[in-house]
C-alpha cells in the first residue's frame, strides 16, 4: 500500500473551509475546536512525546508536550490530527492510555510509514496550504520570512516549498 498524498492534502483543505481557517497563521486551537478536541499542554510527557490526541469517558484530547518549541507543538499536533482525521489505525498497544498515563515512546507501536507520510502531509496542508504559499511566494523567497509568517519552522517550509515545486 502506497501514501494517498492527494487524499491527506484535500482532507486538510476541507477541514481548514469547514473550521473557517482561510487566512495564516492557521489557529490550530479553532480547528482542534471544530474537530472536538480539548486542546491541552502537558508539563510531564516524557521528552520523546511531541503530542497525543486520544479519546476518553466521550470526550477527545489534543495534547502536545509543553516543554517542546511552538513550532515542534504546531506540527506535533497537526501530524497527530491527521492520523486522527484519516482514519489511521495504529494505536498505542494497550487501551489505559490518558493525558496523564502517555505511552512510553520506545514501546509505542509504530505506524506504517505510509501512514507516517500521509499525517505528514496532512500537517504540512493543515499549517502551510500550498494555495497559500504560492500566492506569497512572489512576494518573498526567503525560507525564514515565509516560515515567520505561516508560524512553522524552517525546515518546515523548505519541505513545503519542495512540495509546491518553488525551491
């Protein structure tokens, strides 16, 4: 089984219309929101965990490890929406998983890596539209001022910029 790249791009775009996000930086707290996500920054995930959506007692959880950069918890949270939002199906091998009993990331199982890419993709859509970029991108070329305006990381925008075939 291959990414469905175009399937994680569109399910992104959709999501962004239906939460009102049409402008930068995208609110990600306004599209956790229109998904049904508390939305919850947690002092004591072990290092190695960037966020955690889970589901629990009917009520949905978005939480990303608070000692991590803005950036990190940006893209944490939307990689972690789009598994959410495609249907993934990997899960943490055990069904106590809370906020306050993460899994430990070295026994976490892992995603397939078509899975990994299409979250990606998804999260890259979700925080720096492609529609979007390239309409800025004749205004500015530099990675960091673009990166700046999206609030995402350089590194980030240069996958981005590949993506939209402008770098």
């Amino acid at each position: 089984m291959s990414a469905r790249i175009g399937f994680a791009r569109e399910k992104a775009r959709r999501i962004l219309l239906a939460a009102g996000q049409n402008s930068i930086p995208v609110d990600l707290l306004a599209v956790c929101a229109h998904l049904k996500f508390e939305y919850i920054e947690v002092e004591h995930f072990p290092e190695s965990l960037s966020a955690l959506c889970v589901e629990k007692g009917g009520t949905r959880y978005a939480a990303v490890n608070k000692s991590h950069s803005s950036n990190r918890r940006r893209f944490s949270l939307a990689h972690e929406l789009g598994h959410w939002c495609l249907g993934h199906t990997r899960g943490y091998g055990w069904s106590d998983v809370t906020i306050d009993n993460p899994p430990d990331p070295k026994q976490m199982k892992t995603a397939n890596a078509f899975e990994e890419k299409e979250a990606n993709e998804f999260a890259g859509e979700l925080l720096v539209p492609l529609a979007e970029l390239k309409r800025l991108y004749g205004d500015n070329t530099k990675v960091n001022d673009l990166a700046r305006r999206f609030d995402v990381s350089d590194q980030v925008m240069t996958i981005r910029m590949i993506a939209a075939r402008i770098l």
